[in-house]
C-alpha cells in the first residue's frame, strides 16, 4: 500500500515533462514554482497525468515532491481532454469567442476520468488531509472526492473565467458542473466577477441560500472568492540583471534592424488571446504611414498549443495569413515588419525578449488572468516600455497603469499602441513603477500562500441544518 499524504494537487498534468525515454524536468511555470516548496514542506504528492496515452507508471519522486501519475487512453485524450475540456469548457468559459461543442460522448469521457482522478486522490490523502484540485479539466472531482472521503478539506481554483449565467446555463451538464464545485470547502476565481457568478447560478440553478460569498450546501458552508494569480518575480527580476541575458536582448534589437520601437506578443496559439485583432491594428497603422517600415517590428511569439483541435488549426493557418499579407504588403527587401515564430522558447530566451521589447502587447479576448502580462513589468526594473493590455484579462483588475485597450476596438487598439510606442521615458517610468509595486508584492507566493491559509480556516457562519 502506498503511503499517504497529507497535502495533495491534483491537477490535469503532472508538473514534469518527459525528457528523451526515461527522464524528467520539471515544467516551467509559476504555479509549480510556488507549490514545490509547500510540497517539500508538508510531505505533499501530486496527482496528475504525465503526458503519453495509453502508459501506466508507477508513482515517484522527483525534485523532492511525489508524483502520481493519472493514466489516460488515446480515446480519453482525445474526448476528455481535447473534447469536453479543450473544445466544450475552454470556448464556453470564454466568452464563446468560438462555438462549443456539446456532445454526450465528450461528457461521458469527463465525467469517468473526473471519476479517476477522484478515486485516486481518495487513496492517496491521509486522514484530514488537505487537497487542491485544479482547473477546469476536473471540476467534477470535488464533490466525488467528498462522497469517498468526507473527512478531507478541498479546495479548487479555476485559472479561466467563470462565466455569467447567460452563457454558463448553455450548458446541458450545468447542473452537475456547479455540484461537482460545490464540493469544495473554498473555490477559488480570479476576479470578484467569477465568484460572483458562481453564487448567482447556485441560488439560481440549485436553489441554494448564501450569506456574502459563502453558500450553504447541505449542512456545510462553500465559500467562494477571488484569488488573482501571478508571477514568481523575482526569478524574471533576477533573470534579466543576468549579463547574458541583457546581451541577448541588445543582440535580438540588432537582429531585428535596431527599429525604433520593437512591439511584442507572447501567447499560446489560442483564439482567445486577440492575436488577429493585435496584427489588423498594427497593420493598418502600417498602411495609413502612422509607422513606417523599419521604425517599427512586431515580434509575434506564438507558441504551439492544442494542434489536434479543429478551431485551433483554422486559427493557425487565418494567422500565417495575415501575418504573410502585412509582410508582403509593406515589408522591404531584408525587412519584414511582423516577425513571427511558431516555436516555443526556454524561459530565459522570453525574458531577452522581454526586456528588449518596448511595447508589450496583451490583448485577449476573455482571459482568466495573462501570465505574460505580469512576466514583462517584473522584467522592467529599467522602468523602461509600456504595456497594452486589455480590459477583458484579469491581469487589467491590478494593472490599471497599462495602457488599457478594448481589444474589438481596432482603432482604440491603434490608439494604444502608439501611445506606447510615442510616451516619454518619464511617463512610462511613472506607470512602470505602479505596475512593478503590484506585482512584486502580490507574487505568486502569496497568491498560494492566501489560497492555502484561507482553505484551512474555518468558516464562522454556521452552516444551515438542511439548505438546498
Ligand atoms: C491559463 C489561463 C491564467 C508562453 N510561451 C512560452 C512560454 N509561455 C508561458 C508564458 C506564461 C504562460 O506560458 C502562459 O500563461 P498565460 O497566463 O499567459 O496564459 P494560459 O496559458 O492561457 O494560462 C490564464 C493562467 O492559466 C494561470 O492561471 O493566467 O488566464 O488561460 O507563463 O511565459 N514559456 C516558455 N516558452 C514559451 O515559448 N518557457
């Protein structure tokens, strides 16, 4: 038998990347960055799936936290993951910017891998453990995690959205998806509007009473509030005072022309995230002669993403498109004006790109949060650039000295860039200071640190005998 945690993550993927047949690395990003040590500290495990279809492995430690790993099929990739998750949940939650897909199939295949997921956590956590599910793949697991264990204290957090009732209740399984919530003790958003979206459908769909932000479920309290996520700041902060990275950066500016202002998009390919609406602005300033060719690059970092779904391969080749109809149309011999790469980069490659751009250019069309966004003021201790972001990110609740853009509006998005592009040293170092202030205190410590301390405090309200 195995042993026993007292903390777990369950989360749709392991924090570790498969390198060649047998190896490990550990997967960037800030959230295993800010778990890890809690993960050291409390003896924790984390659940999740490793990445090949149709592989059972054993559990096993690496960089001192315990995996488990969650096997999945070819078939359920394809419609727990692809399907329900990628192609149900992902356009639903945002905004349905594509349209969802609503399949019986897609929903049997979520609702037994949630099922898996739970049966495992129900092994692996000690008696009281604490356990923190996360995202969207897997918001059925807490409430089937309860039924098998009772004596746990759950937690959930949504990285995406959540969305208003009139487009939540298209949802067929919406019923199930908000009881299978509603078995958390805390459910964490990333905005205040998230939360208040989720009490508003319990009482509206389920009939369930609350006080604030805490619902009464039979017998229990669930509170519901928001948990911005962010950055560990001082890796990047660190990172780009490192001498070959601030060499890499001016040689990136000389490999582009050394322009005048060099713009930059750092996104997974997703439809979500406005790519298309950032390039008709900045090509259209092109045409109209606002910027000339060689005063300004637009450096397009599109990393691949999710390449077996149908919208995200129509999305890639509507890109490539426009991106080969601006070139074509105002580049010069040697001089191409949007540089785009599919690829991905280490993580100290970004931050070169990051300091040497001078406008960063996030504009989602709906978002939970925007890592990037926060990535770029934590490499700008230089108060050097500007950043564009929408109003439609999260990230645009704590940064209200971007320069804030409705990404829809092509020609307030034109307006935004060239604010940008033509501010003063001293202006952009003036909000540059408020921008770094945030998000260097509100790190992604303490953004695990407040979630964790919130989970393990009792509720004071007392709970209903028999609500709902
Ligand atoms: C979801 C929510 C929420 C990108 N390209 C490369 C690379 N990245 C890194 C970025 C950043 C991360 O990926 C992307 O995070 P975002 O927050 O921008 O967006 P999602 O992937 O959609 O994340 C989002 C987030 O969850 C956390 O809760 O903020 O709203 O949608 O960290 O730097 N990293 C490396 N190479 C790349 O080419 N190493």
């Amino acid at each position: 038998m195995q042993e026993r945690s007292s903390f777990l993550i369950v989360a749709n993927r392991l924090p570790v990347d498969r390198v060649g047949e047998s190896e490990w690395r550990r997967s960037p990003g800030g959230l295993v960055t800010a778990i890890a040590p809690v993960m050291q500290r409390r003896d924790g495990a984390w659940l999740g799936w490793h990445g090949a279809a149709d592989e059972k492995l054993e559990p096993f430690d690496y960089d001192g936290m315990h995996l488990i790993p969650i096997p999945l099929s070819a078939l359920e990739v394809e419609r727990y993951y692809e399907g329900f998750s990628n192609a149900t949940l992902w356009p639903l939650y945002h905004d349905v910017v594509a349209t969802p897909v609503y399949s019986r199939v897609l929903w049997d295949a979520y609702r037994r891998v949630n099922e898996r997921f739970a049966q495992a956590a129900a092994e692996a956590a000690d008696e009281g453990a604490v356990v923190w599910v996360q995202d969207y793949q897997l918001q059925l697991v807490p409430a089937m995690l309860r039924r098998l264990r009772p004596d746990l204290r759950i937690g959930f957090f949504l990285h995406i959205p959540f969305p208003p009732a009139e487009l939540f209740c298209q949802l067929p399984w919406r019923r199930e998806i908000l009881e299978g919530l509603l078995g958390a003790d805390l459910v964490g958003f990333q905005r205040p509007g998230g939360a208040s979206n989720f009490i508003r459908l319990s009482r509206r769909l389920l009939g369930l009473p609350h006080q604030k932000n805490e619902i009464h479920v039979d017998g229990r309290v669930v509170r519901a509030q928001a948990f911005p996520i962010s950055v560990d700041f001082g890796e990047y902060d660190n990172l780009v005072r490192r001498p070959e990275v601030i060499a890499r950066a001016k040689e990136i500016r000389a490999e582009l022309g050394d322009p005048d202002h060099v713009l930059l998009g750092v996104d997974r390919l997703d439809y979500t995230k406005g790519i298309g609406q950032r390039l008709k602005a900045f090509g259209e300033l092109l045409a109209e002669g606002t910027i000339q060719p060689g005063e300004a690059v637009f450096v397009q970092i599109a990393t691949p993403s999710r390449e077996r779904v149908e919208e995200y391969r129509r999305l890639r080749n509507d890109i490539e498109l426009s991106v080969g109809r601006i070139n074509g149309e105002h580049g010069i011999l040697g001089m191409q004006p949007v540089q785009y790469l599919h690829q991905s980069y280490t993580r100290q490659e970004l931050a070169a790109l990051y300091l040497a751009a001078d406008v960063m250019v996030v504009t989602p069309l709906r978002d939970g949060m925007n890592l990037v966004a926060k990535e770029y003021i934590a490499c700008h201790h230089d108060l050097r650039g500007a950043l564009v972001l929408s109003e439609f990110a999260g990230a645009a609740d704590e940064l209200k000295h971007a320069f804030l853009v409705n990404p829809y509006d092509v020609d307030g998005l034109k307006r935004a860039m060239v604010a940008g592009m033509r501010a003063t040293p001293h202006e952009l170092a003036r909000r540059m200071r408020f921008l770094r202030r945030r998000v260097s205190t509100y790190d992604v410590n303490r953004w695990a640190g407040e979630f964790l301390s919130a989970l393990e405090r009792p509720s004071t309200v007392q709970p209903l005998a028999s609500a709902g």
